[in-house]
C-alpha cells in the first residue's frame, strides 16, 4: 500500500514529452511573432460603427477618442473608446449590457454588437469611406 | 476482442461518462473564438481507455461521443470538425502511445493539439469563405489552438494518470471480481 501511495505522487514524464511540449510551443511563438511582423505591413486600420446598418462614425484604430453615440431616437447612448488600437464600449444604457461585456476589441474583423441599440462597431483594414458627420 | 456482456456493459458505461464529461466541458464557456471548436478538456476518458481497454474501444467509444454530443446537445453542422478532430487526435495518441518514449503526458498533448489543428483546417473553408485571411489562419488561430492544445493535454494527463494508476488493468480487475462473486 505505502509503494502504491509513493508512486502515485510521481509523475511519468519522460524526455519526449518535455521535448514535444517545446516544439509545440516553440512553433506556436514563432507562429505569432510572424503575426505580429506581419501586422506591421499591413494597411491602416479603421473603427467604423454602423447603426442599422449605416455608417455613423469612423476613426483611424490609433486614434485616442472617446465618444458617445446616441441611438437615432435619441433614447440611448453607447460610450465608444478607442485607444491606441484598443476598441472597447466603457459604458451604454441598453438593457444586458453586452456590448460592454464584449469587452476591448483590438484586431481587423472583430466587432462590438448592441443589439438593443442595433449599433455594431467594427474594426475594418482597408481604404477610409465618407461618413456623414453629424 | 470477446464480445460479452459484460464488455458491452463497460463500453457503454465508458461512452456514457465520456458524453457526461463532454457536456460538462459544453457548460464551461471556454471561448476558443471559432465556432463549435473545443478545447478537448473531456479527452481525459478517452485517454484512460486507450490506457486500460484498447485502441479500438478508445476511438470507437470517442467517435460515438462526438456523433451523440453533436445530435443531442450541439449542432450536426459542427460534427465534421469534432468528428475529424476526434478521428486524427486517436490516431496520433495510439501511434505515440504504442512508442515508449511518450508518457502519457506526451500522449495527451500530442492529442490535444492534433485535435485542435484538424479542427481548424475542417473550419478553414468556412472561415476563408466568411472573410478570414489565411494569414489570420496561420499566425493568429493556428497558434492560439497549439497552446489550448498543450494546456487541455497536460490538464488530461493530469486526470488521466491518476485515473490509470488508481484503476487497475483490465484483466485483474475481472479476476478479483471472479473472486469476490464466488
Ligand atoms: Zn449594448
């Protein structure tokens, strides 16, 4: 019993594990790094929100803005803020709050959805469009 | 392979763990990001089987598992990735666990991460179809599923090693039986 005991505290691991779980993560650093050189070449990004569907606003991803977007019957608003690269809603009034939940958004094609607003802000690679400003 | 009943007992209490400890991993909102993926957290029992029944069991036991768990709790539409990353990710773990130079840490996280990969190349033609560039594929995702895939196989091996010491060989186990019913 006391041997049972013993060798179920030590562990199996062998040279071939420890040397797979390096070239595993080896790989998938090198994998990433390549991502991140690779990000730098790539053309400007853009945050665009879009309420049912329509542009309202449009910043460079870089920028340092915080705005607030009041939804078209002017009941509710989202507060936008976009930080070096980093989009994220700080606070709006729908009801569940998931837009904020959804929390900071930082790469070309993911997207912040309000669904109770019907706001979805996206960040977009790609040439600037005309929004109409208000 | 003796096809008795109390074998097809086993099978089908195994297969039925398998599917709880799958459901399980369903509630845990791990976002891997992509749609019907999985971190593969409920590959522990399949990798005890491999240890303690067999190849055949293993992968016959973890393929019903994804076919069950895809027509009664998730989607058919995400069976062709759990399907294929369950079929390579047994293949792999019988080839690896056959060499002695893997412990079953290695096994398993060989595992994971080759059922993560295959996940994503099932998923590939969806994504690269719905506006994701390859290079996003390659340095972004593929990368992401490698270090899921370590994590999810070194928290099996974990379970699994305690489970394959703990719960001896098969035959053993019929024989103290055979003695205590006696
Ligand atoms: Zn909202």
């Amino acid at each position: 019993m006391k041997e049972e005991a013993g060798s179920l505290k030590r562990l199996p691991i062998k040279k071939a594990d420890i040397l797979l779980a390096l070239i595993l993560s080896v790989t998938g650093i090198f994998l990433l790094l390549i991502g991140r050189l690779n990000a730098g070449e790539n053309s400007r990004l853009w945050v665009r929100g879009y309420q049912d569907g329509v542009p309202v606003f449009e910043y460079p991803a870089d920028a340092q803005v915080r705005t607030t977007i009041h939804t078209p019957d002017k009941t509710g608003i989202n507060v936008v803020v976009i930080d070096d690269n980093k989009v994220y809603v700080d606070s709006a009034d729908c009801p569940g709050k998931d837009c904020v939940k959804r929390g900071i958004i930082t790469r070309s094609g993911e997207e912040i959805i309000c669904l109770p607003h019907r706001l979805v802000i996206r960040i977009e690679g790609g040439e600037g469009i005309d929004v109409m400003a208000d | 392979m003796k096809m008795n009943s109390g074998y097809i007992a086993e099978c089908g209490l195994l297969l039925a763990l398998a599917v709880i400890a799958a459901y399980v991993e369903m509630l845990i909102p791990v976002d891997l990001m992509l749609p019907g993926i999985k971190a593969g957290l409920a590959n522990c029992v399949i990798l005890f089987i491999l240890y303690r029944m067999g190849p055949l069991q293993a992968m016959m036991i973890s393929l019903l598992r994804t076919m069950i768990m895809a027509f009664a709790f998730t989607s058919p539409a995400v069976l062709i990735y759990s399907f294929s990353g369950a079929l390579i990710s047994i293949i792999i773990m019988t080839a690896l666990s056959k060499s002695k130079a893997f412990s079953v840490y290695g096994v398993s996280m060989a595992g994971g991460v080759s059922h993560n990969i295959t996940q994503l190349i099932a998923a590939s033609y969806f994504m690269l179809s719905s506006g994701s560039s390859l290079s996003d594929l390659l340095t972004y995702y593929l990368p992401i599923l490698i270090f899921s895939g370590i994590a999810a196989g070194i928290f099996n091996a974990i379970i699994a090693d305690i489970l394959i010491k703990r719960i001896p060989q098969k035959k053993d186990r019929i024989k103290e039986d055979k003695c205590t019913h006696i």
